[in-house]
C-alpha cells in the first residue's frame, strides 16, 4: 500500500510552526508526518518532542531547491507532501489527495485549490486566487490532465500551482526534481519541467489548505527586492518569445501588490 507523508520544512523559529504540524496531525486519512530542517535548533525540537516526531535535518544548506529536494526524498512514502512552516491543512487534505491518486497513480503531482492567510484571516477569493483559477480550468476534467499542452497552458501566464498545496508522486518524478538556483520561482521552474513529461497534473478544486501571506515571509522580502520580476521573465521565456514575455510580465508584475506567488 502507498503511503502519504507530510514533510513539515521547518526553518529557524516561526510562530506559525506548531500550527502547521497540528493541523496535519488532525488528518481524517493518517498520513505519516516528519520534520525536515537545515537550521536544527531548540525550539524546533521542542516541538518534535511534544508531539512525537522524527526531524530529519539537511546538512547541506545550498538554498531552498536544495532543501525542497532533501524533503520530498527524506521519507520512504511514496506521496510525499512539503508542508510550509506558515501554513495550514484543512482535515480532508490527504484523504482528497490518496483518494485521487488511487484514481491516477501514473500523476507526477496532484494539487488543491487553497485560501489565503492575511493577518491571521482567511481570504477565500481575491483577484489574484480569482486569476488562479481560470488558469487552472483547462486541467478540471481530469481525464484530460496529462495532456502535455494543457498542462504548460496552465503555466503559461503565471504560477497557477502553489506549492505548499502540492503533493509529489516520487516514482513518476526526477530524482531532484527541483534543480534551480532561483530564489523565489524554484517551484514554477519545476512546474514547468513537470509539464513536459508523462504523468498527470491532478487539480482538485476544493480549498482544503491556507497559504499564509505576510511581510515575514520569503516570498514577500524577494518581491520587495524585486528579484521576482526577473525571475518571472526568465520562465515566461520558456513558454513565449521573450518579446512577448517582456509585455507578459509587465502585466503579471502588478500581483506583486497582493504578493500572487
């Protein structure tokens, strides 16, 4: 039997952390759930300890592709889910999840819809989750997912996929599978990567976790440096002639107002 793994990628001290590893504790299908970190410290063990967990520590701090690889590939489970620190699961997260890979065990990933956390509030729909998912419609009949070009028509506009709400299929994935320098776009790179090879994209449009959006996060700190605008341009080039892409992503680098990724 295949099992789901929840690889809580924990990083120096969050306030949000202990909220993460409860709310995939509380899942109504028991998915196993491990601690990843390349920053081991006190806090993060004391946390591992009240509730039991193994913490699973990366000894090579290369950057956040690298850290994303250690934890997709640190457990035996053949599902494996990077839980971000800062956000939470919805209880029926991992059941939606084995219950659509039983479905289609030859998907590369299988993904939900999901809220955003502002201010410890959550929003269920905003423009940006709006745009979100009129880019994913395409991929909604799922006997149509592993269709090559509806897979990078998903992409092709912007990073419909977020990452935190995404579980990986080891056996139909490269080894690393995320293999970018990038700082901000590690996860559209390897969409993109993903959508030129076999293996279904599974959407399943029931907003079943939160993404926390907050000045603290990465995400936010790399927009105010405007290193995402590059970034941005740099995987539009993959799916436009990079004259296109420039007119792209003047228009795309507007959602950084409401931090889109």
């Amino acid at each position: 039997m295949v099992k789901h793994t929840f690889v809580v990628l924990a990083y120096k001290k969050s306030e949000h952390l202990e909220l993460c590893i409860k709310s995939v504790l509380n899942q109504t299908y028991k998915s196993d759930v491990v601690i990843a970190t390349s920053t081991p410290n006190k806090y993060i063990e004391k946390l591992a300890k009240k509730y039991n967990l193994k913490i699973k520590v990366n000894k090579e701090k290369k950057g956040i592709a690298h850290d994303f690889n250690f934890a997709v590939k640190c457990v035996n489970s053949g599902v494996v889910t990077i839980a971000h620190q800062d956000d939470i699961y919805g209880k029926d997260y991992s059941y939606n999840i084995m219950k659509q890979y039983k479905k289609y065990p030859k998907s590369s990933i299988l993904f939900t819809d999901y809220y955003e956390i502002k201010n410890n509030k959550k929003e269920f729909s905003n423009v940006n989750l709006f745009i979100k998912r009129i880019l994913l419609l395409p991929i909604r009949i799922k006997t149509l997912s592993s269709n090559k070009f509806l897979k990078r028509q998903i992409l092709r506009f912007g990073n419909s996929i977020c990452c935190p709400a995404v579980s990986f299929v080891r056996k139909n994935i490269p080894d690393n599978v995320f293999i970018c320098n990038l700082k901000c776009n590690v996860d559209w790179y390897t969409w993109e990567l993903l959508s030129r090879q076999k293996g279904n994209f599974i959407y399943i449009s029931k907003k079943l976790m939160g993404h926390r959006i907050d000045e603290a996060t990465t995400t936010t700190k790399i927009i105010n440096e405007g290193i995402r605008t590059k970034e941005d341009l740099e995987i539009l080039t993959k799916f436009w002639p990079k004259s296109i892409a420039k007119i792209i992503n003047r228009v795309y680098k507007q959602s950084e107002k409401n931090n889109f990724k």
